[in-house]
C-alpha cells in the first residue's frame, strides 16, 4: 500500500506508569486544583493552559454562571493593553486583533499582547502585578498576519515557577512568575532564538510564534508561524522542536519535512524535501500527560495553492502528527489532505476526548478541519475510530501540476459544513436571485470539495479560512459532546505564471465571491454552531451563529429567512461551563452570547465595551466566578472580565 493511499502508519510504542498524573490533571479540571499548587477549595479554580486541559477541552464544570443567573452578568473589570501607547506613537504597529486568551495560576491572571508584552493581573480586580516587554515590535512587521498573539504557558517543578512567552520576532522566553523578570538560567539571559537550528539559513521576518506552547514534563514545545505567500519555493522549514523548560536547550527535532533517509521522505519526490517549506505547527498543540505524548497539527508545505514543485503526498503537511514528548519520536500520523493545494491546514488543536462507542471506551483525538471534517482517530495507536475511505476527487488541469488522485473522507461523523458548489446550494431568496448567482459563478470553475485551483479561477468552499479555524472546538467530557463553531466564506482561487519565480505558479487573486445585489452567493446559514455526540458521532443540534444579515435581507423586500449567523470572523472561540456554552461575536454590536448546551437556544447575550476577538475563558476568584475575552480593533486592544454582581 503506498503512502498516499495509507491512512495511518504509526510507530507505537505505549508508555505506561504514569496513570497517577492523569488523574491529577483530571482533578485540575474538575475541582480547580491547580497543576502547582495542590489541592484548592472550590472558591478558588485556575485556567492553567490555553485550553483549560492539555487535551484542549476549554471546559470548566463551573455553574455560578448558569441560565438562571446569566443574565446578572456584568463587566467586572477592564485592562487596557500597553500596546495600545506604542500603536498610538506608531500606527504602522497596529495588531491584527488582539486575540490572547490568558491562563489563571493562584490569584493571578498572566496575559500577552499582540505586540509581545507579558503581564500578571490580579484575577479578582485586573490590578497590574508586573509588565515584561519583550519589544519583539523593534524587528517590525512578523510574517503572515502581522502583529497576532494567542497566550502563554505556565511551568512549575514546585520551587521555581516560570511563564513562557513566545514571540512574534521568534524567540522563545522565561519569566519568572512572580516578578516578570527573564530567568537567568534559560538560554541567553532568559531567552533562546528560535531562527537557529532548523537545518537552513531563516530570515527572522519569515518566521514567527504566536501560538501558545505546549509543556509536558520538563519539555517545552513550540511550533512556528510561517510567510504563507512566497514568491519561489524556497521557504523555512516548519520542523517542530521540544526544548529543556529549565535551560533552554533543545532536546529534540521532528522534521516536518523528512530528511534523507527518514520515514516518509519518500513523498517528496524529485528531491523537493531539500528545498520546500512552511509544513508548520502554526495553531495550538495538545498533550496526553498519561501517555507521555503530544499532538501536532501540521499546515500546509509551500505554496499553498501550487505544488508542482514538490511532487508526491508531501508528508508530514496537512497531517495530525503524535510524538513521544520526552524524546521527540514519532508515534502514529494520519494525513488529512495529500499534496495539498488548498490551504487546508489543521488549524487548531486537537480535542483529546474519552468516548464509549458501541460500548467500548476509546482514548481517541477529535481533529477538526478547514473542510468541514471530524476525524476521530485513537489517540494510542492512530485507528480510526469510525472508517475513513479515500475516495476519488476532481483532478488539476494546471499545466506541472500533479494533485493527488484521491483525498480521506470520514464516513461519521458528516462534515459540520458546507462542502463544494452545487446550484442547489446558490442562494434562492428570489428567482431572479438565483439566476444572477447562477451566471456568476459561470465565470469559475466549481465543483465538489478538493476541486483543484485553476488559471480559470476556482471556486473553493470552504475557503481557506474553513469550515473551523484556530478557534478551535470544545469538549464537554460529562456528556461527550464537541461544540465547533464554524463559517461559510466561498473564496476563489486563481493561478497566474510568474517569470519571476521558480515556482511556475502562484496565487494571482485569493478573494471572496460576491453574490447579487451584494448578498452572500450561497445559501444561509453564513455560520454556525454544531454539537456533535462523540459517542456516536451524530449531531444534536446545528444552529446559526447569530443574526447576522437578516435584516438587511428583509429591508430588499425578500421573505425573512430568520437567523442567517455573521460572516467571515465574526465570532470567538468557544467556552463550555456546567449547563453554558459562551461565545464572543459581532452581531451588529460586541457581544457575548450565552447558549444552552442541550439545546443550542440562546439564553442571554451581553453587550461587551469592544469587539471581542479572542477566545473566552473561565475562573474562581474569591468564591466568584468570572468570564475573561480579550477584544479590540486595530488600536484598541483590551481583556474583559465579567462576572455577577
């Protein structure tokens, strides 16, 4: 069986011993015990990573907040961020959204900003305990979106207690938590340049972190946000390394790009491994501190729309990838998108979730996708926990273009959106509607999902911001449901020849499809919110993420179509709690919107100061509980706590 037809080759090799560190991180969850702190009473739970759990579940079983108070719900207190002072001096500075998501340790909330500063807050009134600025925005505008930050993470051994910070200029830091100043025993005076040691030459200016790592053990794990618009096929290699937290020496590589002689190098033909670039972690990983491993979801190689330069299935790109995290090792992959010409990356961590399917209890990893896919896989051994067929897909007719002849297609659970262009999915408000739709879409090439970017100009659904994005899903382990917010954006791709690179091929015009009369060209929902039962993969409930254009459909005079959900990246990731299902969105004002979980009825919605943008999070402090989300606009940025009077 040749690799692009093998959905999963693992390597396993199970640790075992380590049960009683599951078990605490259990409790972490579930009654705010902190991952250093010990044993907490019920009126003080930490946020300890990111996402709650090191499986990514951004679930706390808090109820002081439920659907009978919710509506008390106020702004407790507002930080503004200090980037807000550089911008105003440099508007060339402005941030693309201030997106961090802050952890809780103790009575102390550590949050970074978009333009690379760290500060520890007091979670019960926002009071400022320290500022560290790294002035990552001395090296000027990073790769790809620019200024764009997600968070820390949080270490301890018991004596020393550290914040890492990575950065957009590519460095990697540690704090001491309780001062904000560099430790003085991690790299160079409290650093370590994460530009060095990749194999290659890399221009800091195309490469970059701005995704939270990943701590298991005494390792660190940090991925890479890489230049998506490359000119010839040369770019940074997105190999992903795991560093000693103390010292800030490296303890190991994962090329994701295999070198000579290495499993899977074999898929890039024609020597393309020596050269091709990006295959990068640039979203948030997941950890299984039982097993002792870590899981990677891997983007797309370079570029992301041609790749006649790099023949074969491009392993380890559009891959979920599990590593031993002690030493680097490989366990098992699964591909997601062979030889990928999309965009399609992975691009948020995978959900770690424990199910019971046909009454068997499975350990398995829900990965999400920018094409609308749930791949549930066994997150010992890679299995798919329901079959996953490769099936046969449009074909490329750009000349040096090879795409692969068949893509992975899970059979459950169906994909939680929209998928290809048909007519029937054109928007049908009016016939008259329908018909102009009809005669746009005329001018491109569509088709079912994976049909190939074209010279013609291609429309691609979902676009290469997805389906999901790095707002990722979240897991509720009592009920063994997956939220996953998700949106509809058609986008068309077009090709053009450059003489100019040795590419052949790059992306001539990457943008939205207008429909008639300025309205969206396919038909509503524009976004929306799926609960899926993971012990049978079927879905609970769907609903639209808001209501988006739903007036302005009726002031046309057209019928109202109810609830539409707001487009593009309107919305935050989500927050689940005991009973509630929180999140952030744009809908005509800021908002954040709370939703029953059993039902996806929504319960209350509260008008916030600024746009939200990051993902919410959850916490106890002093025997109350509170909401924070960071929010802004391009020179406001600030993080907003909510709680009851």
């Amino acid at each position: 069986m040749g690799l692009s037809m093998l959905k999963v080759q693992r390597n396993v090799k199970v640790r075992i011993g380590l049960g009683v560190m599951a078990v605490w991180f259990a409790l972490a969850a579930a009654e705010g015990v902190a991952a250093h702190h010990g044993k907490k009473s019920a009126t003080d739970t930490d946020w300890p990573s990111y996402a709650n759990t090191p499986g990514s579940s951004k679930y706390a079983p808090l109820s002081q907040i439920n659907a009978k108070t919710v509506t008390g719900l106020k702004v407790a207190w507002q930080w503004g961020s200090p980037d807000e002072v550089l911008i105003s001096q440099n508007p060339r500075l402005a941030a693309f959204g201030y997106k961090s998501t802050p952890i809780k340790i103790g009575n102390t909330l550590y949050v970074s900003t978009s333009l690379g500063q760290v500060a520890a807050l007091d979670a019960a009134t926002g009071k400022q305990k320290w500022l560290f600025d790294t002035r990552t925005w001395e090296s000027g505008r990073p790769a790809n979106l620019g200024f764009n930050h997600r968070g820390v993470a949080f270490w301890t051994d018991g004596k020393s207690r550290r914040i890492l910070m990575p950065t957009n200029n590519a460095y990697l830091w540690s704090l001491d938590a309780d001062t904000g100043k560099p430790d003085p025993g991690f790299g160079d005076k409290g650093k370590i340049d994460l530009t060095i040691g990749l194999g290659r030459p890399v221009e800091r200016s195309q490469y970059s972190v701005m995704s939270t790592p990943t701590i298991v053990g005494d390792i660190v794990i940090v991925g890479s946000s890489i230049g998506d618009r490359p000119r010839n096929k040369q770019a940074p290699p997105g190999h992903v390394r795991g560093f000693d937290v103390k010292t800030g020496k490296r303890a190991w590589i994962f090329h994701s790009i295999p070198q000579d002689g290495e499993f899977g190098n074999d898929t890039w033909q024609d020597g393309s491994w020596r050269y091709s670039g990006n295959t990068n972690v640039w979203t948030l990983m997941s950890a299984d501190h039982e097993l002792g491993y870590v899981y990677l979801p891997f983007g797309t190689p370079t570029n992301d729309y041609y790749g006649g330069h790099r023949p074969g299935d491009n392993l380890f790109a559009e891959t979920l990838v599990c590593l031993d995290a002690k030493t680097g090792e490989r366990v098992w992959q699964f591909q997601g998108v062979h030889h990928g010409l999309w965009d399609y990356d992975f691009p948020a961590a995978p959900n770690l979730v424990d199910i019971v399917v046909d009454g068997k209890p499975i350990k398995a990893v829900a990965q999400i996708s920018k094409q609308a896919f749930v791949y549930v896989l066994d997150r010992v051994t890679g299995e798919p926990v329901w079959p996953i067929e490769e099936r046969p897909v449009p074909q490329s007719d750009v000349p040096g273009e090879k795409s692969s002849p068949t893509q992975p297609f899970p059979t459950r659970p169906a994909p939680f959106d929209r998928q290809g262009v048909r007519i029937d999915d054109l928007i049908d408000y009016s016939p008259a509607l329908r018909a102009q739709a009809v005669e746009i879409i005329s001018q491109y090439k569509y088709g079912p999902i994976f049909t190939p970017p074209s010279l013609k100009g291609t429309i691609q659904v979902p676009g290469h911001g997805g389906g999901a994005n790095w707002k990722g899903a979240a897991f509720d382990p009592e009920t063994s449901h997956l939220y996953i917010p998700s949106m509809t954006a058609p986008v068309v791709i077009k090709l053009r020849q450059r003489d100019d690179s040795d590419m052949r091929y790059t992306v001539g015009r990457v943008g939205q499809v207008r429909g008639p009369d300025r309205l969206p060209i396919l038909k509503p929902p524009y976004s929306r919110i799926s609960a899926i039962n993971l012990n049978t993969g079927d879905y609970s409930w769907v609903k639209p993420n808001g209501e988006g254009i739903r007036q302005q459909i009726i002031d046309k005079g057209l019928p109202d179509p109810g609830p539409v959900g707001v487009g593009g990246f309107g919305s935050t990731g989500p927050l689940l709690t005991k009973s509630l299902l929180f999140i952030g969105l744009n809908d005509g004002k800021p908002l954040l919107k709370a939703i029953d979980k059993q039902t996806g009825d929504v319960v209350h919605q509260v008008e916030l100061p600024v746009n939200p943008t990051g993902t919410p999070m959850t916490y106890m402090a002093g025997g109350k509980q509170y909401i924070a989300i960071a929010g802004g606009n391009r020179t406001e940025a600030m993080l907003m706590t909510l709680s009851l009077p």
